[in-house]
C-alpha cells in the first residue's frame, strides 16, 4: 500500500473491491486476493483517520 495513496483514492478503491467481491465470479483465489487487498486498504483509511484525529486533538489542546 503505497503511504501516499489519498484516503479519498482508497475509499474509492475499497468500493470497486466490495463490488467485484459481491457481484464477480471470482476464484477462490481471486477472491483471497482481493480481500486482502481490501483489508489493506481499510488499514490504511483507519490509519489516515486516527493520524488526522491526533492532529486535530493537537490543534484543540493548543486553543485551549
């Protein structure tokens, strides 16, 4: 998972993999491999969130 790859971009990208996982025929293996790439994925957006979460408790704490 490219760090750079925008949370926007990976929603995106999160919705064409529980497309093609609800309406494909896909193998087993395609299947495995495209879970994980979603999983991979949704790590990388919960990460994005609690980075941005942190930042703005930073941001709070300051102005108080």
């Amino acid at each position: 998972m490219d760090k750079k790859t925008s949370f926007e971009t990976s929603i995106e990208k999160l919705e064409k993999i529980v497309h093609e996982l609800t309406s494909e025929d896909l193998t087993l293996e395609g299947s495995i491999k495209t879970y994980k790439e979603g999983m991979a994925l949704v790590k990388h957006c919960n990460d994005s969130i609690d980075k941005i979460e942190k930042e703005l408790e930073i941001l709070t704490n300051r102005k108080a």
